[in-house]
C-alpha cells in the first residue's frame, strides 16, 4: 500500500493521464467536422452561383433554361439543370447581337446592292450587324444606319456653295442673286439662315407631333394609313411570301407573342420546316392572318412600329404599295 507522502504525486499522475485522453478524442473528431461544414457550404454557393444565368433566362416545355450570349445560337434546350443547355458561335455571314434562344442567327446586311451607292464601314461579326455608309459625294435622305440608298450630291457650278453636301443632307446652292453682289446678295446672306432655321424648327416640330401620334395606343400609325389595303385573299396570295422574308422569323414571332398567340402555336409552325427559317415565317404569318382577319395589314404595321421595328414597318407597306412587284 502506498504511503501518504505518495498520494499527491498519484493524483497529479492520474488526472495527466485522463487530461491526455481527452485531448487525443477531441483531436481526432475535430477535423471531420471542420472540415465536413465548410466544404458543405462551400458546394452550395458554388451551385448557387452555376446555376445563375449570365444573360437571362427563357422557358421551354415547363423548365427554366439560360439565354445565349450575343453572337452565339441555341443547339440544345436544356434538361435538367437551367444552365446545361448548349450554344455555339454565329456561323460566318450571320449575327445575333442580343441574348436569345434562337437556333439561327440574323443574316449580315449587304452594303453591295447595285447602283444603291453604299459601302462598308465597319464589317458583319457574330455579336453585330454590317454597318453601311453612303460613297463618296452621295448621300441618304435617311438614318445612314437605315438607308438602302444613296443620291448623288448636287453641284453647284459658278453659283458656288452654301451649305456642303453631308451623310443626310444634299449640297445647298448660292441664289442667282446672292452671286450677283450689291444689297440684296447681303440681305439674302441674313434672311436665308434665318429662313432655314425656321424650315427646320417647323419640320423638327412635325416629326416630333407625328411621333407622338404614331405611339399613341390604340392609334393606326402613318404607314398603316397610306397603304391602299387589300382584301384578306388578295393579302395572301399576293404579299404573304415577300412579307415574311421581309421579316423573318424573330420578328414574326414577336409579332405573334404580342397578338396573344400561344407558345404551342407558334412552337407549331417551328416544328413542321425547323430547317427552313422562312418556310417557318411563312406558315406563323398564315395563321397570324387567319387569326387577325380583315385589318391584318393595320395591324402588322402598327405591332411592328410599336416594337421599335420602323425598318420593318416601312418594308411590310412598301410590298402593300407594290402590288405584285416582287420587293
């Protein structure tokens, strides 16, 4: 048996032993959980943060996928997570400069049209479109963004210039008067800018007056007013496959979306040509008309200006006004 004197030395010996014990259990149960929660979280951000679409998002068959970026086309829809669908680059000759979930691009813009005296300033890529400019001593009554052609710049001979022919504006000329010297060429010099001034504050006026009454809902805008409509048979055999190359397939499906048609419809005419965009148009338009009846024409105008698509717009009445020119 121990002695009292060892006693102290026993308990100090004893509590070491299970301190060290303890120590050793707490040390081998601590890693797992460190690090068993952190990674946890870590897994969900990182999914939180896959999951997100950089360019918006669309829905197909009930699901929610992600949108491709600018320049590139949908090949596939996804189908089991929003982001695991697939996308590849514009082919060459084509663009599509906003997000979509198209299976086509946009084809570039030509600026070699015969005898529309337009050349290229900056060329087609995926993510933009051909941007034209008017040749040289020419110019666009127009946006040079839109124009589709050019008119030669006016010369002034010994009359001499006033105003320099521009991008917008033709060449304005000298007055015969205004040549000949004495006061009424220098009376001419005040009143004529003072004149021009005023021409232009009347015509900014205007297009700012008839702007307001195109976008006023429920209003037909100026083109629909214009055009000499035909009847709903005529329309169709006549205008209906100019139309739809005019606007494609985007743009008729937005058209129709505006209409209240249904994604199964317009999905419909998808799937029956989905390798050919204006066989597609084509058919969406058909059932559009049919659906819309006698004021189909109106009424596709007025969608398309109210959608910022005035190029269009102006397309659509130009076939209207032709009759059966072919565009």
């Amino acid at each position: 048996m121990a002695s009292d004197s060892n006693l102290p030395f026993l308990w100090v010996f004893t509590f070491v032993l299970f301190f060290s014990h303890a120590s050793l259990d707490f040390s081998s149960a601590s890693p797992q959980t460190e690090k068993t929660l952190p990674v946890h979280l870590v897994k969900g951000l990182s999914r939180s943060r896959r999951q997100e679409c950089a360019h918006g998002d669309y829905r197909h068959e009930g699901r929610t996928c992600c949108m491709c970026g600018p320049g590139l086309r949908l090949t596939t829809h996804c189908s089991v997570n929003q982001n695991d669908g697939q996308c590849e680059s514009c082919a060459t000759g084509t663009y599509s400069s906003h997000p979509n979930s198209q299976e086509s691009c946009e084809p570039c813009t030509s600026c070699g049209q015969p005898d529309a005296n337009l050349e290229e300033e900056e060329s087609c890529t995926r993510a933009r479109n051909t941007k034209c400019r008017c040749k040289k001593g020419h110019y666009c009554s127009t946006s040079t963004e839109k124009c589709l052609l050019c008119h030669l710049c006016k010369e002034c001979g010994s009359d001499g210039v006033r105003v320099a022919c521009t991008a917008t504006n033709d060449t304005v000329c000298h007055d015969k008067s205004e040549v000949s010297g004495g006061n009424a060429g220098i009376i001419a010099g005040i009143i004529v800018p003072l004149v021009l001034s005023a021409l232009i504050g009347v015509a900014v006026w205007c297009c700012r007056r008839r702007n307001r009454k195109q976008y006023t809902p429920g209003q037909p805008n100026g083109n629909a007013q214009t055009v000499e409509l035909q009847t709903l048979n005529e329309l169709q055999s006549k205008h209906m496959p100019d139309i739809a190359a005019a606007l494609g397939w985007k743009n008729m499906r937005d058209v129709a979306m505006r209409s209240g048609m249904t994604t199964v419809e317009i999905d419909s005419c998808k799937q029956s040509a989905p390798t050919d965009p204006e066989e597609m148009t084509l058919q969406l338009l058909s059932k559009w008309i049919e659906k819309e009846g006698r004021g189909a024409a109106t009424r596709l105008i007025t969608l398309l200006e109210k959608n910022h698509k005035r190029d269009k717009a102006e397309r659509v009445a130009e076939i209207l006004r032709r009759g059966d020119a072919p565009v």
